[in-house]
C-alpha cells in the first residue's frame, strides 16, 4: 500500500474503552492496554506504507520481541483515550517504538517497544525490505522513565504450570504474540493482587 496522504511521523489515535476491554473493577485490562498499543503501532504502519500487507509481498512481517510498559493509572469503561505513537530508530532488522497513552492531558502511561523483522517463511530475522525515510525517527523523545532490557531470568523462580499453545493464542503470523505470555502470567497470580 502506498504511503497514506494523512501519514504523519507521529500518530495520534482515539479509543472508547468498551466493557470487553475491562476487569470486574471496570479498569481496562492490562493485556487491553498493550493490544491497544499494538493496534494503534499497526496503524501507524499501515499509514506509512510498511504494514503487514507490505511486508508480506517480501515475506516479512514485524514481530514485538520486548516491551517495557510504565502504568500511571488505568482509564475506566466509556473513558475516551488518546495513543501517541512513534519510532524512536530502525534501522536494518530492529525498530524500537514508543507509545504513550492519555486521558485528555493526562498522561495515563507509557509503553517503549522493541521489534525485529522476521521472514516469516524461513522464520529468521533480515532487514527491512521497504523504504521508511519517510519515517521521522525521535531518538531523544521517550515515553518512558527506563529504556526497554531483556528480561532477568537469573533470578529465582516457581514454575507454576505446564500450558500448551492454543489455536486461539495464534496470530496471523502464527505465532503467540507478547500479549498471551502477558496473559498466562496474570492468569497464574493473585486476582486481589491484579485488580488492585
């Protein structure tokens, strides 16, 4: 798809936060919070003319490899939201993206995510065959207070449960995507202790 006339290298997007989207408490869901902004990253995408159908003509598609998420506050059931999203690098295989959420001019949380280039037949990283100058990049501009890391995994931990994946955990890559690991990890902790 070519580059859309109404592209810009920051996207503002609005959402109504709808009672699918919601905990019992009426907060919107943390895995809602980050779907949101993976929707609202796709679209930004599809705007700038590197969306998955793009992609897809050179067998590519990107896939969030990490996500650091800085929650202020949740917004409610109806609440009118705002997402600002965009791309503080890319370069060759790897974009790290950043995403903040508001309530009005509350900012309500912040979101920097890091993707990787797959060619999804061999299912190996390579560098992104489309042209993205068009792309400002905001290397300065951040939208959180720390910077997106692997996760520590020298750490003591309790394997709580075996879980086989799911047709319904597969995205159209075929892949669980970042979101369903979010969920099967709250899924296993204390309810009072995510509803909080």
């Amino acid at each position: 798809m070519p580059i859309s006339p109404n592209f810009t290298s920051i996207l503002e997007q609005e959402y109504e936060i709808n009672f699918l989207q919601c905990y019992p408490n009426g907060l919107l869901k943390y895995t809602d919070l980050c779907n949101i902004f993976q929707i609202t990253a796709g679209i930004h995408a599809d705007l700038g003319g590197i969306s998955f159908s793009d992609m897809q003509e050179h067998h590519q598609a990107w896939v969030m490899s990490k996500m650091r998420l800085e929650i202020i506050s949740l917004p409610k059931w109806k609440e009118k939201v705002t997402v600002k999203t965009w791309i503080k690098s890319l370069e060759n295989s790897r974009s790290t993206r950043c995403l903040e959420l508001y309530r009005g001019d509350e900012k309500l949380a912040g979101c920097e995510t890091y993707w990787a280039v797959l060619n999804t037949q061999i299912r190996r990283p390579e560098n992104l065959a489309l042209p993205h100058e068009h792309f400002i990049k905001y290397p300065e501009h951040i939208a959180t207070e720390k910077s997106v890391q692997r996760i520590n995994l020298d750490v003591p931990f309790e394997k709580v449960l075996n879980y086989k994946v799911q047709l319904s955990d597969l995205d159209i890559v075929n892949h669980a995507n970042n979101v369903k690991y979010l969920e099967w990890c709250l899924n296993t902790m204390d309810r009072k202790f995510v509803l909080k």
